[in-house]
C-alpha cells in the first residue's frame, strides 16, 4: 500500500534522527509529535513521550536545538535576500527618476508617460516590499 504525502514525509524526517533515536519514531507518529512539539519539549516531556534513557533525551534536545538554530540561519539568509531585492529596487528606482528629471520635457511641465524602465522600477519596488512585507508578517 502506498504511503500518502504527508506520512512519507514525517517518516523521512524522523528517519534522519540518530540510530538509537529511531526507537521512538513509531511513538512519536501515534503520539502526533510534531517539530513544534519538540522544539517546546522539556526533559520531563520528553520522559512522558517514552525517553526513558537521560542520553536519548540529551540526543533528541541536542538535534532540536541545531535544526533550530538552522532555521534561524536560514530565516536570516532570506531575510538578508529579501531586503538586498528591496535596495537593488530602491536603487533602480531612484537612478529611473533621476534619468527622467534630466529630460527636458519633465522640466517644461509637458505631459508625457512614463518611461518603461521607470514602471519596471516601480514595480520590482512594490514586488520586493510585498516580498518583505509578506516575511515580517509570516
């Protein structure tokens, strides 16, 4: 029978666990323990989920708090992206600007659209400000 998405993933997350870990997979899936679960998890917790042994503890505690750590890692690298998308488009925008002031119908008032360079500027800004405004929110 095959496995459905879901499942197959728990499994291949938990089948990353340290061998004397593996254990208390099959535990962990009745019991519906999630990252989340474990991230919050004390050592009292984890004794109520089945680790009996202090050094089973220590490992799973241990392997939460580096994937953790990871994460944060990962969520600031994409912070990083994010806002270096928002200054290249800052960037963009205001070098557009600049080459439209210098034209010399901008200065006799005449009415004249916007340049496409300029509209792209404008909208890799509103893009990457969504992109920053979207992970501050998540």
């Amino acid at each position: 029978m095959k496995k459905g998405r879901k499942e197959g993933m728990k499994e291949g997350r938990l089948g990353g666990l340290d061998g004397g870990l593996q254990q208390y997979v099959a535990s962990f899936q009745r019991q519906q323990v999630d990252g989340r679960r474990l991230l919050a998890a004390s050592h009292q917790e984890l004794l109520a989920l089945g680790l009996k042994r202090v050094g089973h503890q220590e490992l799973l505690l241990e392997a939460v708090e580096l994937l953790g750590a990871l994460n944060c890692g990962v969520q600031k690298d994409h912070l990083t992206t994010l806002i270096g998308r928002m200054r290249a488009a800052h960037h963009d925008l205001a070098a557009s600007v600049s080459q439209r002031r210098k034209n010399p119908a901008y200065h006799h008032k005449v009415s004249h659209q916007p340049s496409n360079d300029f509209l792209t500027a404008v909208v890799e800004l509103i893009g990457a400000a969504k992109s920053l405004l979207g992970w501050l929110d998540g």
